[in-house]
C-alpha cells in the first residue's frame, strides 16, 4: 500500500470513530455530521491549502515533523486569507477529549477547513441540543470562535443527534420539492 493511501485509509477510519454515537455524550457522536459530510483528504505542505467548493470538510495532511504551535499559526495564517472558509487544527501531538472521549486522530497532523457558512448551520442545529453540555469551556471557545455565543440562545428542549440527521434528510426532501 502506499504512503498515501495509508494516510487516506487511517483518516476515513478516524472519521468513522468520531461518527460513532456514544452514551458518554448523551446519545451525540464527537462529530455528529462528519459521516453524511462530502468530505477530500489531501496531502500537501500547509502553504499550498486552497479550498475546494464542492465539499463540506476538506482534511489537508501536512508535515508531520510540526509542533503544536506551528501548525496553529498555518492555521491563522488560513484563517486570516479566507472570508469564506474556516480552518482548525488537529495536531499530532496534541491530544483533545470530550468526557474522555479523544476526539483527534492522534497520528498525522491536519488542517481542517469547513465552509463557514455550512459549519455555523450545523452548529445551529448542535446548539438546540445538549451536544455542547458536554465539552469543557475552554475547548468549546477554541472550537466555536466567533460562533461561541449560539450555546447562549440554545433551545432548552434538547434532540439528540441522530434525530437532527434524520431532520436533516427530511429538509433536503422538502427544499427539492420546493426548488421543483
């Protein structure tokens, strides 16, 4: 197999765990939309990421010999070039938890990028459940940035997760109709 396949092959397994729905979290997955999302893994030096508009998340695996902190600077770096774009960092070196869960991939370094304006409709939805009930304060602000204020004017009667994807499917169905 080779270098790149394996990388390919170790990230979609990734991404299935995050998908899994867990009873630590309520009945939420670590990244409840993350196995319905379009999604491209690339392989590239962290000054070459571009976006691609055809995707929901695009996982870009740069140099693996970064530190924590330099992946985070590529990652501003982005951030500051992008208006339409949002970038985060998933280091090697650094792991992250929610109620014990590790929710990093723990072998490569990443750059995920995410289309601001998908990402904040689905962190709407997360912030009408108990989804974030479950995160430490701390992560959650280095998570949702800008979008830090949508847990403050979530809904009070929370879903769970699979039934926002169920939700989901039935939107799609009716904005087809409609757009017919």
């Amino acid at each position: 197999m080779n270098e790149f396949k394996e990388i390919e092959t170790y990230i979609t397994e990734w991404i299935k765990e995050v998908s899994i729905l867990r009873p630590e979290l309520g009945g939420h997955a670590i990244c409840p939309f993350a196995s319905k999302a379009k999604y491209k893994i690339i392989q590239c030096n962290s000054k070459d990421i571009t976006v691609f508009k055809d995707y929901d998340v695009v996982i870009y695996v740069i140099e693996d010999h970064f530190s924590l902190e330099e992946v985070q600077k590529w990652v501003e770096y982005h951030n500051e070039r992008s208006k339409i774009w949002s970038f985060f960092e998933d280091c090697a070196s650094y792991d992250t938890y929610i109620q014990g869960i590790k929710t990093n991939n723990g072998k490569y370094n990443l750059i995920i990028g995410q289309p601001i304006e998908k990402l904040r409709k689905f962190r709407e939805k997360l912030a009408k459940t108990s989804y974030y009930t479950y995160w430490k304060e701390e992560y959650l602000q280095e998570i949702l940035q800008e979008d830090y204020n949508l847990i403050q004017t979530r809904d009070s009667n929370p879903v769970k997760s699979s039934d926002l994807l169920n939700q989901e499917k039935i939107n799609e169905s009716t904005n087809a109709q409609r757009d017919q």
